[in-house]
C-alpha cells in the first residue's frame, strides 16, 4: 500500500504546510506518492525525495491554472482510483481541508482535519486539536482510504536522509463542467503596515478578548499611533480573524519587541514562549488573575474596547501638543 499526498507548489518549490503535511504522513510508514496540482507543480515535484516522496504525480490541465476545490478533488479521486492508497493526507491549509472535505463527500466517507500524530492500523489511530488548538482528541478513523489533513504549524517539517529524486508522471484527470464551477477568479493582495512583526519595536497584540475581526480595528489604530506590528493569539488564528502570519507563539512567530501589548490575551505558556523575548509587556485584561499578568511589567485590568482607544486619544492628544 502507499499514501497519497497532496502537496501545494508554491513559485516552483513546495509549501511549509504540505511539507507538515508530508511529515506527518510518513508516520504511517508506507511509501508517499504525492499529487501536485496547478501552477509549479512540475518543477516543485523534484525535491520532494527529500520528504519520503517515491512517485510524483502532477496533473496536466490547463483548466487547473486558477484553484478550483472541486477540480483538485477530482484529481485526487481519479488518481486514488488507480494508486488504491491506504490514506490520503492533505496540507493544513484552507485548500488543503476544502479539497479534502470535497473528496471525503464524493467517496462518501469520513474526514479528520488538524491532525498532529498518526498510528497506522485499521481503524487509524490519531490525535488532533480541536476548539481552537484548547483541545488535543484521540480519535480512532474509520474508512478506507483514511482521508486527513496535518495540524497547520504543529507538525515539524523534516527531511529524509538518502533519498533519490522521485519518479516524476504526469496524468491528465478527468475533468467536466461541474467540477470547474467554482474556481478563483481574482488575487486581491492584502493591504498591510509595512512593518514586520519579528523586526517590530512595538507590537500591539489581540487575543479572544478582542471578540471578532473588526474588533482589531481599535488595536490597529494604536498601532498606527505607536509605529507598531499587529500580532495576535492562536485562537485568533484559528478563528479566521487574523491570517497565521500575525500569530505570536509557539508554532507563530517569535517578537522580541521593546514593548509587546497584550491586549484580551490569557498568557497560555504557547503564546508566552512567543513573545518572552520582549524588554516590557504591557497586558490589558479584564481579568486580575489572568495567567498573563505573571509575565507583565505592567498591566491595566479592565475591558480593552475602552482602554485600548482611550490610550490612542492620549497619544494624539500628545502628538498634536
Ligand atoms: C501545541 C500547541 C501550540 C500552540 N501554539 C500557540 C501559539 O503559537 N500562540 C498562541 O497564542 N497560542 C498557541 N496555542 C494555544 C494556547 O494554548 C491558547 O489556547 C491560546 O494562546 C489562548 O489564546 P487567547 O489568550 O487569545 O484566548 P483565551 O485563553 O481564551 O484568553 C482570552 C483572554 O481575554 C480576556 N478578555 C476577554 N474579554 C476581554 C475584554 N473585553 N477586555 C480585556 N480582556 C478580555 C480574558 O480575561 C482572557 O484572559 C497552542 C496550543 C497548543 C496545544
């Protein structure tokens, strides 16, 4: 038996989650064929020995030029057909998990996203986070091929030693109208700061406390006040508020500002060991126990939608005197 992979080029190389993706797959100790699909595919199929990857396969079809979910899970499925494998492991990404979602409808059968270790045997036994990453669940996978996808950035991505290049094949998958009906049609790229959040001075950080993607609004005002990156919690992360690039963190990026102000954030030691490096924290929470204030050089107790904004009328106030 082999595991399939479906691996997401990214400019010609392959992307971190699809190598997470690949780690976690060669836990289940069976040759890897990999499937890349869309632009890059090609050229980024060559490195992929180094990852435990014996046979590439990329599709061929100029229809896959833009993303579709249900074109890539046509190609999965088509190939899954022929390779009959034991599973099926996607990236952690949103791709990744809508593809998989889509191939796990059309085989009928069960699909657990956000895996962080697999055993093999039937059932398949696995661990992954749940509730925004409060949570690791044991969980036993039935169906056959067992369909997951890695936890995005708690698997460690890795190499093999020795390996050759992989066989590389092409095959053109079986494509209709249908399969193409919803596709990308447009790249909007996202307007940011400018500043990077390793490199910042001053991060203005938020955290569940916050409460939605447009609560950050008042956080990003003072940002712009203080010069500042904005960061964020994991569950922020996870909550699609934020993308994973503004995660501060165990498995986000590690800041070593001057001053880091955390801002409706508990403290949990996967968030500290991100922003540890900081000269001064500053923590705004509503609540006086709260783990965070361990860490704090200083710290205002109280509900951030006021004080977040009233520390940014100050700052202008001090700017225009
Ligand atoms: C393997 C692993 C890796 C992880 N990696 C990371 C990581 O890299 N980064 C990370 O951040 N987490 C990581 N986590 C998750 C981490 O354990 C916590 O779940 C997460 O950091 C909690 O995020 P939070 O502080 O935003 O939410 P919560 O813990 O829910 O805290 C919310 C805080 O907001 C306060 N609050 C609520 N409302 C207000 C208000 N109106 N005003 C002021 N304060 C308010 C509350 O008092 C509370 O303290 C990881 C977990 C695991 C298992």
């Amino acid at each position: 038996m082999t595991v399939l992979v479906l691996v997401e080029p990214d400019g010609g190389a392959v992307d971190e989650l699809s190598l997470q993706a690949l780690a976690l797959a060669r836990e289940l100790g069976e040759p890897l064929e990999a499937l890349l699909v869309g632009p890059g595919g090609a050229e980024a199929a060559g490195g992929l020995g180094a990852h435990g990857v014996v046979r590439a396969h990329v599709a061929d079809d100029e229809r896959l030029g833009a993303y579709a979910p249900g074109a890539w899970a046509r190609c999965v499925t088509d190939l899954a057909a022929t390779l009959e494998p034991s599973a099926i492991v996607a990236p952690g990404s949103n791709r990744g998990n809508e593809v998989l979602a889509h191939v796990g409808a059309r085989l009928g059968l069960p699909f657990a996203a956000n895996c962080t270790h697999v055993q093999p045997g039937a059932p398949l036994e696995l661990t992954r986070v749940r509730w925004g990453g409060s949570l690791l669940e044991e969980a036993r996978l039935h169906g056959s091929p067992a369909l997951l996808s890695s936890a995005p950035h708690m698997v460690a991505a890795g190499t093999v030693n020795g390996a050759d290049a992989p066989q590389v094949d092409r095959f053109a998958p079986a494509l209709d109208d249908a399969d193409l009906a919803v596709r990308v049609s447009e790249h909007v790229e996202a307007v940011t700061s400018g500043i990077s959040l390793a490199e910042a001075k001053v991060v203005v950080s938020g955290g569940r406390g916050v409460g939605s993607a447009e609560g950050f609004a008042i956080l990003e005002e003072l940002a712009e006040q203080l010069n500042a990156a904005v960061g964020c919690s994991r569950v922020v992360t996870s909550a699609g508020w934020r993308p994973h690039t503004d995660q501060v963190g165990q498995t986000g990026t590690k800041v070593s500002p001057d001053l880091y102000i955390a801002c409706g954030i508990s403290g949990a030691t996967q968030h500290i060991a991100g922003c540890k490096g900081a000269k001064k924290i500053l923590a705004i929470n509503s609540d006086a126990e709260a783990p965070i204030l361990m860490s704090a050089d200083y710290a205002v107790i109280g509900d951030l939608t006021e004080i977040v904004p009233a520390i940014t009328a100050e700052l202008r106030k001090a700017q225009a005197s």
